[in-house]
C-alpha cells in the first residue's frame, strides 16, 4: 500500500483516541509518509526514529519541535529552549543545566517523594470515587517541581493550568493564542523569582541553575526563562501522564497488577514497560538540513518531520510482540524519555516519582480499579493522557 491509501494525521481526534493501529499501518505500509494535513513527514519505525535522533546535524530541533503551518516560525513564539537547539550550542546550554540537575540532588529528593505520595493518598477520600488526575497524578509532580524550583506550593493549580494549555495547542488550526498567553503568564511568574534568587540564592534549583556555569558561561536571562518553561511542562505533564496511563494500563492487565502486588521488586522493571506500552510523549518534529532518501520517497531540505516515539515503541522489529503489554520485557533502547543528545534530562526523576507512586498504591490501594465512565483524553499529538480518571477503590 503507498501513501495515498494512507489518511493520517497527528491532530485528527479519532487517532488521538487511540493511535496504534495507525502507527502499526504507518510502520507496515508507508515507513516514510507524507501528512498533507500535518505539512510534515512522518516517521513511525524504531530504526528511522533512532537514526534520526542520532543525527542532530540533519535532524535539527532548532526551528522547532512539533508541525506548524507553513510560514510560521516556532523560534519567534517562544523564548529559547534547550529542547530546541542544536549542537554545538546545546551541548554548551545541556552542560549548564545538568550541573543544576545532578544525581546527588535527585536522589536527595527520594524521602521526600515517600512523604509526598503518603500525604495525598492520606487525603483520598475514605470511599468511593477518586479522580486519580486530580488527586494523585497531577499535584505529585507539580508539587515535586514547585520544592525544586522553591516556589509556592499554593501555586501548583496554576502549573497545571498552564501547561495542559501548551500541551493542547493544536497548530494545524492555527491555535497558538491561548499556548502563548500560557507561555507569556509562565515567563512573567518566574521572572521576579529569578531576579529574588540572583540577590539572595537558596538551596532550590532556580539558585543552582542561576548560579550554574560552564567555562565562565552562564544561561542568559531568555534561556532560564525557557528552561522554566520545558521543566513545566516537561517534567510535569509528562510524568502527570505517565501515572495517569499507568492507572489505565495496569486495570486493563490485573494479572500484572497482582504480580506487581506480590513482588514490588518488579515495579521499576514495569515502568519501563508502561514507559514503552503507552508512552506519554508520542512524537517531536525535527527539520531537514539535506535532503534524505528513505524508503522510496524524497524528503526535502526545510521539510519537517515528525519522529513518532510511541510507534518505534511498539514496533516489532525491535519489540517482539510489540503490541503486547509484558511487565518481564527487556524493554532496553525504549524511547519513552527519547534517545541522542535530547534525552530527557530528568529522566531519573521521572522514574523515581512513578515508582514510589506505583509501589504506595499497590501496597495501599491494591483494589483500585476503573469507573464505567468514558475515559476522555487530552486533545495533543504531543503528549498521550486522559483529562480524568475516575477510579475506585476499597479502604
């Protein structure tokens, strides 16, 4: 089957409801296709995704990182991002940050998680429903980045506010507004914080990042507003729906749960199934330095293309029995945080915050299970989770 058999488009709801089979269809039949309603190129085996992550030189992350329409220029919609450079610029910016975000501070936070989780589920209700977003899924990552940063807790209702706007801004229907005033109300926020810090520092990663240096090079006021940004949503939504899909995932395979009830040990191994299974971020868009060949079809010099993470993942070239949910997988090379210079940076924390969450409530909670209710999904291409989710359980 070629091309124009195919209709995929990463913004069409339906698809976003569930987007496996198109992937599954997409690797099978078109590797390489072309999204008229996209403008862009996609991407969906986990070869071609890897290789095209290996190769910032022709991949390039610095005109953006999701489709746009023609004519619009990322660049000059946001301040600078780390996720949106290139090398040698981002390896200079990526040796900065990680000097704020080092192993020792993320291990020092472990305790700290434990208390945090304990804390909300003491707050779930004694019976009956829970939304699992709200309750859980959501305030624990906000929360975690509001005490690493060193701003108000009382403030992470408006995290969350801001960054399911950016998450949900759909380009193809020109929806930038509401994903820039988020933009605009995050960077106004942190700016007074930033100045507090640079006058009187903190133990608290808005010091360390203000502070942090590489080779007598600081990160400029622009960029440390940027990487306020990408931690928002970054470290926050993605992990929000990690969980999230977690919760789903694991109602939908009881035999894993009680696996994992009976043996905790294997829970940091079934994140990175749940990291594979249903990845929170689906896909990035990269532009063409050169022209590429690649399975029959010419991509051009300037052409996007849109990497998908959540169809490599699945692919059975690299997965076998891919579609398969498998909490015993070797599930190395899994792009759940990406792959080359752009790997998440806080990965580390993601797996620590999903693991102590998944081992307290299959300890605590080992009854929790779905509502009837519709599971309603976010309106993104860019990140995969449900707006709620409803869940019950027996004390």
């Amino acid at each position: 089957m070629n091309n124009q058999q195919l209709t995929y488009s990463p913004f069409d709801p339906d698809i976003i409801v569930d987007p496996y089979p198109v992937y599954r269809e997409l690797r099978d039949q078109a590797p390489a296709y072309w999204s008229v309603q996209a403008n862009t190129w996609v991407l969906s085996r986990y070869d071609d995704v890897c290789a095209a992550l290996a190769d910032p030189a022709t991949y390039s992350s610095a005109s953006g990182i999701f489709p746009t329409p023609p004519g619009v220029d990322m660049t000059q919609l946001f301040l600078p991002m780390l996720i949106m450079t290139d090398p040698p610029r981002h390896t200079a910016l990526r040796k900065i940050v990680t000097k704020a975000f080092t192993p020792r501070r993320i291990a020092e936070l472990e305790p700290h998680i434990h208390t945090i989780v304990d804390d909300l589920l003491n707050d779930s209700p004694d019976s009956g429903g829970w939304d699992f977003v709200s309750g859980f899924a959501g305030p624990l990552p906000a929360i975690v980045i509001a005490d690493m940063l060193g701003v108000p807790r009382a403030d992470r209702d408006r995290f969350r506010t801001w960054s399911t706007t950016l998450i949900q801004s759909n380009p193809t229907r020109g929806e930038f507004g509401p994903g820039l005033d988020a933009a605009a109300s995050l960077y106004e926020y942190f700016s007074g914080f930033l100045a507090e810090r640079r006058a009187r520092p903190q133990d608290d990663l808005m010091s360390a990042l203000v502070q942090a240096d590489a080779d007598g090079e600081r990160l400029s006021e622009e960029e440390l507003l940027g990487f306020c940004l990408l931690l928002l949503v970054a470290g926050h939504e993605t992990t929000t729906n990690l969980l999230s899909n977690s919760a789903v995932v694991l109602a939908q395979h009881p035999d894993s749960r009680r696996q994992l009830a009976d043996r905790p040990d294997l829970v940091p191994g079934a994140v990175e199934e749940l990291l594979r299974y249903d990845s929170p971020v689906q896909g990035l868009s990269r532009t063409l330095t050169r022209p590429v060949d690649l399975h029959g079809q010419h991509m051009a010099t300037g052409q996007t293309v849109l990497l998908l993470f959540g169809s490599a993942n699945r692919d059975d070239r690299q997965f076998p029995d891919g579609e398969r949910f498998d909490i015993f997988r070797d599930t190395q090379g899994h792009m759940g945080f990406g792959f080359g210079v752009h790997y998440c940076l806080g990965a580390s924390l993601a797996r620590l915050e999903a693991t102590i969450a998944l081992e307290a409530l299959i300890t605590r909670l080992p009854s929790l299970r779905r509502t009837d209710a519709k599971l309603e999904r976010f309106d993104s291409f860019l990140v995969r989770g449900p707006k709620s989710l409803p869940l019950r359980y027996d004390r």
